[in-house]
C-alpha cells in the first residue's frame, strides 16, 4: 500500500485521531464523526470508512503510525 496514493491528508489526520490501533473501533468512531453535522467531516469520514474497509491490520497500524 502506498499510503499518500491512496488516503488524503485529511483522512490519515482521521483515522490517527480516533487514537486507537483496532480498525473495527477506528470506523464505529469514523461514523461518529460522519454524524457531526459538519458536511466537510461527513463526506472525509465516508470515503475514510471505505477505503478502511479495503487495508489489513498491518496496512491499518501503518496509517496510524504515518509521520505526519
């Protein structure tokens, strides 16, 4: 997986801000965030949640650990 190809700035900031290495916890936390209200945040954590659902746990620990 090539991490910048694949997942925006945005989403990496995302998925590194529900603090937790379990994928299944980091989308029930990404769909609180689409239940913001903010229509930016809503539309991240959808295409965040999707392409979530496509890495492995050792792609998913990589994203958490991405120097950003």
């Amino acid at each position: 997986m090539d991490i910048l190809n694949d997942f925006t700035i945005e989403e990496i900031m995302l998925i590194k801000n529900c603090n937790t290495r379990d994928k299944k916890s980091a989308l029930k936390m990404l769909r609180t965030y689409a239940d913001s209200g903010d229509p930016s945040i809503n539309e991240t954590s959808y295409h965040t949640r999707i392409k979530l659902h496509d890495v492995t746990d050792q792609e998913f620990n990589e994203l958490v650990d991405y120097p950003i």
